[in-house]
C-alpha cells in the first residue's frame, strides 16, 4: 500500500501548527530536571504533591521488587491478581469511604472500561462539553447514545434530562476538576438533578483526587456530596504521584466491570512496584495533610498574581492555571521563549482546546519553592510585555 498519505499528514499537522514531538527530560522526576544538558523549572507536571519522588514511596517500590518481582505477569482474570493487587484496592475502598475498588492499568483505560461495562445500547451518556477524552471514548465505545451539555451549565444538562426518560439508564459523567482549564464540577447542582430525574452519576476525578477535601479524597470531598456520586474514578498517577486508575463504588459494581470492561479484562495487571508505591503515597496523603494545604496557598498565590499583572487565568479554581492567550502560533512563542528562559510551561493547542483558545497551562506543586513561584513570575512578566499579553 502507498504510504505517502502520511508524510502529507505530518505536513499539514506542521503547516496548521499542530504537530507535536516528545520532549525526553533527564534526572529524578521532580520540579527540577535536566533538558538538552540544561536544568530546567518545570510547571507542566501532574505531580501535584511532590509524591513521585517521595523517600518513602521509593523505598516501598523497591521493596517490592524484591519481594515481588518487577511485572505482574499476566492480565488480572488469568493470572495477574497479586495479593498487592487486593490490598491496595482494600486501600482505595477505605480511603474513598466506598465498598470497593478496582484497579486498571491507567486512569484513560479506567474509564474505558467503566463506561463500556455500565452502559450499552439503548442508555444515554449526558457528558459535559469539556469532558478529557476518555469519557467520550468510553462513551463510544458502550454503544450508548453520547449527549453533551454546555461546560457547568445546569440549565443545558437539565434540558437533555427532561428529554432523556425514555431511555433505560441516563448516566451523567463529569470531570471533577477539568484538565485544561482548571475549574471544578458543580457537583451539588449535578447530583441534585440526577435525583431528580433518576440518573446514575459517574465523577472523573482524576486532578482532584489528593489535592482536594478536608482529607485529600477529592472534589466530590470538597462539595459534601461523595455519598450522592454512584461511581468514583481517579488516578494514581497525578496526586498519587504512581501510575494507573481506579474504580471505587459498590461491590457489585466491581464484579460488573470485571466482567465486562473489556480495558481491565484485556490488559496486563499493573506491576508490584506501582502497587506499593501507591500504597505509600495514600498513606501520606492520608497522615500528611500540610502537603494539600501548602499545595493551595501556592497555586492561589500563583492566580492572584498572575491576574494582577494583567494574565487571564480563565475561571481556575485550582493548581491547574491556564493563561488564555487565544492564536496558536504566539501561544507557541511564549512557551518557547520561556524554555529558553529556563521554564518548561506547556502550550495547549486545538484539538485539546477549542480553536481560538490556545494557553500556556501552569500546573503546580508542593514541591515548588516560594522562590520558585516568584522567579516564574517574572519571567512571565517579561515574556507578557514583551508579545503584547499584558
């Protein structure tokens, strides 16, 4: 087959500025890592906490390596199940205050197999516009119809309700807190219109979980509202600072996914390592509670700042802080510039945000130092007066 389709691919993506490449980055993961011989300031990490590096997370990876090995060896339904596995479900279900959980190999895969083990023809998914792309993969994937309501707006999400009971099941999915932008779900308003109108809801919380409530379990935490949510999703790899997804939520809730969700049925059983790492890191979400507490005086500090020197940080209510800056092509110039300042902030480009909607997206850390912050500050400052941002 003739594959020159894909060098004229690749051609456009580069014309139309969309095209992307990896950025291989040395050292230890941490705030602080090594580019092109260089060390570099990174605020373009989901290492929320600082976990990922963590002496303590480390020692109990390594640990199980030695105890354990370094792969699991096979999916979970053939011979995959460890007895890590289980306990840090035991782990997850206890943290969350559910019955159960279960693990997938990454939180993209979780909501696969959620989706496509809870819903089918005949349901409908009501998604919020914004949604990360799993949920409307999954949603794709179930065979159930997709209908997507206006980011945050209740007045959409109930119109599609209202019009939505003659189907079997109505399943509303959202964020908690949304990747690109920063905000969070109005989770009290959502489970208010599931009762209402008699809908099984489902909560990505992905970038919450850890960072938000009084005890690090999440947005639904943060509202009051964990009880009023049928299906908890989250990571391991964000706050928890590991790799991988998870389910909390009912007993049989579990069973069903195991035994339908075609991305835990058919992958390989997350390494011990992982495990016990997440193990570890829940523990000090759950006992270290100055982590979160540092984690939002930086990231608010951060917004008030950047907002008072002329930045628009969008509607953030969180350490994910967008700075709106609309075409494409300056968007690019700026990130560039400040990588060349010694900062590596990222450039959200379409198709991951709206055309016209291009930002540099901050993400922060408890492990950022206050001089840290300050220094990005600055060199935002300049590189803002310098392009006509601010």
């Amino acid at each position: 087959m003739n594959m020159e389709f894909i060098t004229k691919e690749l051609t456009l993506l580069k014309e139309k500025g969309l095209y992307r490449k990896l950025r291989p980055l040395g050292g230890r993961q941490g705030v602080r890592m090594e580019y092109e011989g260089r060390e570099i300031l990174l605020f373009s990490s989901n290492d929320y906490l600082g976990l990922a590096s963590n002496e303590k997370v480390q020692e109990a990876a390594k640990k199980a390596i030695d105890q354990f090995g370094c792969g699991a060896g096979a999916s979970r339904l053939v011979s995959g199940t460890m007895l890590l596995h289980e306990e840090l479900e035991r782990k997850i279900a206890s943290f969350k205050k559910k019955e159960s959980a279960l693990l997938f190999t990454s939180g993209f895969m979780a909501n696969l197999g959620i989706l496509q083990a809870v819903a089918e023809r005949g349901d409908i998914i009501i998604s919020d516009r914004l949604n990360h792309a799993s949920l409307l993969q999954g949603a794709a994937l179930s065979g159930a119809k997709l209908k997507r309501y206006l980011h945050k707006d209740m007045k959409s999400l109930e119109k599609i309700l209202a019009s939505a009971q003659g189907y079997k099941k109505r399943i509303i999915v959202t964020d908690g807190l949304f990747s690109m932008d920063g905000d969070l779900a109005p989770l009290p308003a959502i489970t208010d219109l599931a009762q209402k109108y008699d809908a099984i809801t489902m909560v990505d919380d992905a970038h919450g979980t850890g960072v938000f409530g009084e005890n690090g379990r999440g947005v639904a935490e943060h509202f009051g509202v964990e009880d009023k949510i049928d299906i908890h999703m989250g990571t391991l790899s964000k706050g928890i600072g590991s790799l991988g997804g998870f389910m909390a939520g009912s007993s049989e809730l579990r069973e069903l996914i195991i035994n339908k969700g075609g991305s835990f049925i058919y992958t390989t059983a997350p390494p011990p390592p992982i495990l016990a790492a997440s193990i570890a890191a829940i523990d000090i979400i759950q006992n270290e509670p100055l982590l979160r507490r540092s984690l939002r005086e930086k990231y608010t500090f951060l917004r008030k700042e950047l907002n008072r020197i002329g930045f628009n940080t969008m509607d953030s209510e969180s350490q994910i802080i967008p700075i709106l800056i609309g075409e494409t092509s300056k968007a690019m110039e700026i990130s560039k510039t400040l990588m060349d300042e010694g900062f590596l902030v990222p450039a959200i480009r379409p198709p991951t945000v709206p055309q016209g909607q291009s930002r540099l997206r901050l993400s922060l850390s408890a492990a950022h130092s206050d001089r840290d912050i300050d220094d990005l500050i600055a060199a935002l400052q300049r590189v803002g007066k310098k392009t006509g941002n601010i």
